[in-house]
C-alpha cells in the first residue's frame, strides 16, 4: 500500500512570529523554518505503519518554493521514501494546494493520503477536507488511531468531549491531531542517507493546475501587548481590586 503524506514548510512553533512594521505580512526575515508539527506526526504515522508491513512505499509531498525541499529532506530522514515537490512561489493557499494534492494524488494513486489537521502558520484547517471533496475520498479528521484493516481504515477522531471511530473504505485521506503518536527524531546517519533518496520536481502545469489566488492578505497585528501586573501587599487588597477595580466578583 503506498501512503502519500503532505508537510507543510512553516515558521519553527518555538519562534516567536512578529509582524512586518508595515504589518503587510508575517516577518519570515533570518527565522528558522521547520515541518509543520501537525505534519510531522502525519510522516511519523506513515513510516510506522511501513515499519509494520502495512505501507510499502511512503512519498511525501510539499508545495512551495525551493526552500521546502529542506523540509522533504527532514521527512526522509524520518523514514519516508521519496519526495516531490511542486514549484509555487509564495504561500500557496488552501485551495490552490488541494488542487495540486488532486494532481499528485492521480499520478501516484496512494491507498491513503495523510495530512496535518492544521497548518500552524495560516490556521487555516481546510486542505485536507477540500481534498477530500475534490477527489471524493472519504476522509476522517482529527485521528487520535489509524488503523489499517484490509480494504478499510478505522480512523478514532479526538470530537468535543469524546472519541469517536468511523470506517473509511481505501483509498481514503487522514489528517492528523496532536495525540496520534509522538513524532521520532533523525539520527545522522538517517539525514546522511536522506540526501540520496529521490526528490522529483514538478509544476503545475504537469499537474493541470492553473495556480490562481482567491485571496489577498489585507494585514497582519500582533496580538495586544499584556499589560504589567502589580503585586498586592495582603488578600484584602486583592480582594478590594478584584472587586472594584477588575469587577471580577
Ligand atoms: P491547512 O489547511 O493550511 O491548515 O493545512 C492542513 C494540512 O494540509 C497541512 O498540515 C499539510 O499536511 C497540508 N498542506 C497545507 N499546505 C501545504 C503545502 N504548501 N504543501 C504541502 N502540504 C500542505
């Protein structure tokens, strides 16, 4: 069964993001760069269940530049096979790159396509589900457990104050939550060996896809600054401010 897995190239989730001083985008100036965390769990399921005999290729996917290759290569070093990348200069979105997974998806024919359940940078949470629709694969979002069972894949997915498990015929698309495993790291010897796995590059046009943007950025704040917090000289003081001055209780 061969898995596709799509990574997302995004901001490192330790940095903290700043906003251009003309807040016409996110500064991206000498910040360190990383696999979404969201992906990364996407790859770690896909090598695992190659480490079990159920998968026998794992390819990834990133749409972007050519900077992206740096996060395939972190994917084959984490175990995935082969890699390709879609050249699309910018931040492709969501609907443009459903479209693109659409394409890669016919070429390569995977029994399952994995995918973040989110992208930590845009927060958008649509791609999966828009490819969903697009190729008219079941899909279960938010896994918690994937469980692969003949021509079937039971997905539990993480719902609001519970659990719950659907059964999605093959070939069909996951997109991954927090708790579905807890990602490996490279060892060198693996990020040596990555470097000689292959990397194919495609465009657009070999996919059929005219890339065309819906939508424009309008302007990004950073978050209102917290103001100081003061320290209160006993409890009836702090009483007295939550009462009166906050109008807590
Ligand atoms: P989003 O809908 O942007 O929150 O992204 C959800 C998931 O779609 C990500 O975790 C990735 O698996 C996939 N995805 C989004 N953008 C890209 C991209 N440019 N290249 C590859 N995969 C992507």
């Amino acid at each position: 069964m061969k898995v596709l897995v799509a990574v997302k190239r995004v901001v490192d989730y330790n940095v903290k993001v700043r906003a251009k001083a003309d807040g016409s985008d996110v500064d991206l100036n000498n910040v360190k760069m990383a696999i979404n965390p969201f992906c990364e769990i996407a790859v770690e399921e896909a090598v695992r269940l190659k480490e079990k005999g159920v998968a026998t290729e794992v390819v990834v996917v990133s749409i972007g530049g050519k900077t992206c290759q740096e996060q395939i290569r972190t994917a084959l070093a984490l175990g995935a096979d082969r890699g390709i990348q879609v050249e699309v200069e910018g931040n492709a979105e969501p609907l443009v790159v459903a479209k693109l997974l659409k394409g890669v998806v016919e070429k390569e024919e995977p029994q399952l396509v994995i995918l973040g359940k989110q992208s930590i940078d845009g927060d958008n949470n649509q791609t999966g589900q828009m490819l969903g629709a697009l190729t008219g694969m079941g899909q279960g979002t938010f896994a918690s457990e994937v469980v692969v069972d003949g021509d079937k894949v039971n997905v539990t997915r993480e719902i609001d104050g519970g659990l719950q498990t659907v059964a999605l015929t093959l070939p069909a698309i996951v997109t991954t939550d927090l708790r579905l495993n807890e990602p490996r790291y490279a060892s060198l010897p693996n990020i040596m060996k990555a470097k000689k796995k292959p990397l194919d590059v495609l465009t657009p046009a070999d996919l059929g896809v005219e890339v065309k943007s819906h939508i424009t950025l309008l302007k990004v704040e950073p978050p209102a600054e917290r103001s100081a917090g003061i320290k209160v000289a006993d409890v009836d003081q702090l009483v007295d401010k939550l009462k009166n001055e906050a109008k807590v209780i």
